[in-house]
C-alpha cells in the first residue's frame, strides 16, 4: 500500500471563494478539526495577502503540532519572505510557491517567456530553500501546459529544493485518464520526481475533481489537495471527505491509504458548514443528510437482510452515530462528559458547565435527546463565546396571529444595561428583527442566508438557525439554536448583527 499525503486547502482556496470568509477564531477552529482528521499538511492561508491572512496563518502555525502547515506565496523574494515569516513557528512548516506554466497563462497573465519562467522557478525555489527544505513548487494551470515544459519545470523545481511538486487542474479542465497519464508522464521522464512527492490539485468546473484527483494517484501521485466538503472557487475544489473514503472503500484499485481519521469526517463537515453558514445538500456524498438513507422498499429489504448489498461503506466509518444513546434529565455531569468524550469532544471545564445547563434546560423541552443534538448543543455553545461582550437576548415577547400584524417586544441586555424595543413586522421574525435594529443600529447590511433547519425528528425537534449578513463585501453569520424557532432566529440574528458591530466599530477606530 503506498501512503497519500492529504494536503487541506479548506483555509486558503476554500476560504477565498465567495460567502467562505472566516475570522480568526473560526479558522482556528476548522485549523483545529483538520488536526482531529489527522491531514498531512494544513495551508493555512496566502500569507501576504492581508494582515488579516498573516496573522491567521501564524496563530495556526503555532498552535498546530500534528501536521506540516504551509503558507502560499507567488514566486517572488517579498511573498516567500512574508510567508516564512508566518510559518516559521510551525512544527513542521512548509513553503507553497507557485508560478503559472501553461503557454495562456504564461503569455496573457504573467508575460513572460517559457524561459524567463524556468529561471523564475529555479531562482525562486532556491531562495525558499534557504529557509526550509519543507518546498512546495506548484505549476498553476498545468493541465492545459506542455508536457515536456511541464517536466522540466519538474526536474528544475526539484533541483533547486522542492520536496513536493504539485500539477494543479486550475480550471477544472482535464479528465482522468489525462490526468493519469499526465502523472506517468512526469514520473517518466524525470528521474527525481521519484524522489518527492508529486501532487494533484483538482477544481470541479465539470463535476471532475474527485476522480481526476483519484486517477492522479493511479498515475503515481502521493499527495492529493483538496478541501472540506469541496469548499473552493466557482464550483469547488476536490471534496476531502470523498477522496479519502474512495480510497478506503477501494484499497483494490488504488493499493493506497491515508492517515485520515475518517471518524472526525462528519464532525469536520458540520463545522465547516455551520462556520460559513450553509448546510450540505442533502444528496451530497458522504455528508449529506440523505447519503445513507435507504428509502426504496427494494433497497430497504436488501439492507434489511444484508447492509453490504446497498451499503459500501457503513455511517459509523465517517462518525455519523446511529445507536443514538440518550441522555436523560436525570443524567448527571460525569455521564454527560462521558458521552461527550465517546463523541470525541473534550470541553474546557467552562464550556462543560455551559453546555451541561443548556443540556439540563433542553431536557425539559424535548423528550429524546439524540447524540445530533447534543452534537448541535455543544457546538452551538462553544462557538457563541465571541459575542458575550456585544448584546444578548434577555428575553423577548411576540404576538401574532392569521388576522393582526405581528408584535415583538425585545429586551437585549449589553453588560448590566438593559434596552427595549417594540416593533410590527410582517410575522413574529420580521417584527423581531425589527426590533434589535432600533436597538443594536447595526450599519447598513444586506441579507445573505436566513435558513432553520432541524437537527432531528419529530414536532419537537431543535430548531438550528444561521444568519449570514453582508456588508462592504465581508459576511457576518450567527447560529442559534432552541426548540423555539423565533428564539433561535433572534440569537443568530443579535449575534450576526454583533459581529458585523464589533468589526465596523474596530475599523473605524483605525481609520
Ligand atoms: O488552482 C490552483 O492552481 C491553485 C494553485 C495556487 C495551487 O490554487
Ligand atoms: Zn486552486
């Protein structure tokens, strides 16, 4: 079996598609979960690209310990400079430069000769080299470039100090059988590309990434980049989440393995998309809320008989938890720790007790309680931390009916100072919402997600809502979560809106 390397770009091209942006706390977070799944290397971010990006780039660095973390830098002294300088205090920190090589780009983009290419590669590869021997060379839009160039960029890169060479599909353009072929190609003709790792880089233009990345091994790559649940530009990158379990489920065809913590993959998944506001589709592989529903009475009398005949790779292997154990009102603090560590959550003792109450209260709510919420519960609280300093939901009033235009009465309190507001709206939400706008003023934003879903069955289920608001081309989104659906709303609504406060407020004092 040979090793895949899993290289996660979750915070770098992930991050940079639209609606994906992450604050500091929340890339922690996620930088956190790639380390639980046991990834090879984390990029981190593209460290000049900001302050913002640098700083989040070197708080992953030092608080990373389990994988390589690397920093993207374009092939210049200054980028490579700026992303050692974010990377330096990694446990194992990795350079990731890139230069585009394909005749379209070379011309129109970068104008630039083949040659002057070449020497940009050798010289720029060298200096990083200078800092680390962790190099990554990545030929951008190599799937549209020359093979023979491609392999010399290739032999150069790997002269001068590249430990890894990656050949993106940049535009989601090539095919599996080229990208195999492409693989062989380079390990061919360059003799020392045996010698390090060669990587695939796949974007999902036409719904390809997963499988050109997986031909890319069958060619003889040993590193594949990809992102949580396909996060990435235009239409994504490779999936983690399904490259991964494609290689586990098949070790005949791809006589390769990962270290992949596939338990950590559901979990990992729900955190990505609670952190950029959205859900999985509900037929998306793996993590998808339909993936292992079997709904046929065909399909459920195989499954029935044998979970093998539908089944190719079982909920448990990805951490999705069926068994449900329930936790009681009677359950004390140990047992709901104990249960919380069988999930894979370690608490600090503050966040213990936080959830333990939230947990205590919910019991008088809702009869079951599924291993989903407590799941939501726990995540929900740990993540709503940041907005303690802003406003809060003290309690909130709403009348409503068929016949008469909604009321809310909201009372928010900020430190020890309480503020009210009455309002109409066009239902209890709008009304609501109404209301901590006159009280909270937030500048002016538009609406971007306002979307509830339910985290189980039945009428009394927890109502999960996220918020996501837009303003000056930043997004701010909060989660709230209750069995009463105007209360979540309002939770994720004050905590968006406190967000979008906090970071209006802070710039303005720069300015
Ligand atoms: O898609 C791409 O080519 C990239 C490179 C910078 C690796 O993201
Ligand atoms: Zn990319």
């Amino acid at each position: 079996m040979k090793q895949v390397k899993i290289f996660d770009t979750t915070l770098r091209d992930g991050e940079q598609s639209p609606g994906c942006s992450m604050n500091l706390r929340e890339k922690l977070e996620v930088a956190q979960c790639l380390e639980r799944l046991k990834v090879d290397v984390i990029e981190a971010g593209f460290a000049i690209a900001s302050p913002g990006d640098f700083e989040s780039v070197q708080a992953i660095s030092r608080a990373v310990r389990d994988c390589s973390v690397a920093s993207l830098a374009r092939a210049t002294q200054k980028d490579i400079d700026t992303a050692w300088e974010a990377v330096k205090d990694a446990a194992d920190p990795r350079i990731h430069l890139f230069l585009a090589t394909s005749p379209l780009h070379m011309e129109y983009k970068l104008k630039m000769t083949p040659d002057q290419v070449l020497e940009r590669i050798a010289e720029m590869t060298a200096y990083a080299r200078r800092y680390t021997s962790n190099i990554e060379f990545s030929a951008e839009d190599a799937t549209r470039g020359d093979l023979e160039f491609l392999a010399e960029v290739t032999r150069l890169a790997i002269r001068n100090g590249a430990t890894t060479v990656n050949l993106p599909d940049t535009v989601g353009y090539t095919t599996p059988a080229e990208m195999q072929a492409l693989i062989a190609y380079i390990l061919e003709h360059v003799e020392e590309a045996h010698d390090v790792d060669l990587s695939v880089h796949c974007h999902n233009d036409l719904g390809m990434a997963a499988a050109n990345s997986l031909a890319g091994v069958l060619g003889g790559a040993t590193q594949i980049e990809c992102t949580i649940n396909g996060l990435g530009e235009r239409a994504g990158n490779t999936s983690l989440e399904e490259v991964v379990m494609a290689i586990r489920t098949r070790p005949d065809i791809y006589q390769a393995q990962t270290r992949i913590e596939t338990t950590q993959i559901y979990r990992s998944s729900k955190t990505v998309y609670d952190i950029i506001g959205q859900t999985a589709p509900l037929n998306k592989p793996i993590v998808g809320k339909n993936a292992f529903l079997h709904e046929s009475g065909i399909h459920q009398h195989g499954v029935l008989a044998n979970k093998k005949t539908y089944e190719i790779l079982t909920p448990e292997s990805v951490g999705i938890r069926t068994n449900n154990l329930i936790l009681g009102k009677h359950s004390g603090k140990h047992a709901f720790e104990s249960h919380l560590q069988e999930l894979g959550y370690e608490l600090t003792e503050e966040e213990l007790l936080r959830c333990f109450n939230e947990f205590k209260i919910l019991c008088d709510k809702k009869k079951v309680i599924t291993d989903a919420d407590l799941e939501a519960l726990v995540s929900h609280n740990v993540r709503t931390v940041e907005t303690e300093d802003g406003y809060r939901l003290d309690w909130f009033a709403v009348h409503t009916s068929n016949f008469t235009t909604a009321t809310s009465t909201i009372s928010l309190k900020k430190g020890e100072e309480r503020f009210e507001e009455v309002c109409l709206g066009d239902g209890p939400i709008d009304a609501s919402f109404n209301a901590i706008d006159k009280i909270i003023q937030p500048v002016e934003h538009s609406f971007e997600i306002f979307s509830i879903n339910s985290i189980s069955e039945g009428k009394d289920t927890l109502g999960d809502v996220t918020v996501k608001l837009s303003a000056g081309g930043r997004h701010f989104s909060g989660h709230g979560l209750s069995t009463d659906i105007i209360q979540a709303s309002i939770v994720a609504y004050i905590e968006a809106a406190n967000k979008l406060q906090a970071y209006h407020n802070k710039h303005q004092k720069e300015e």
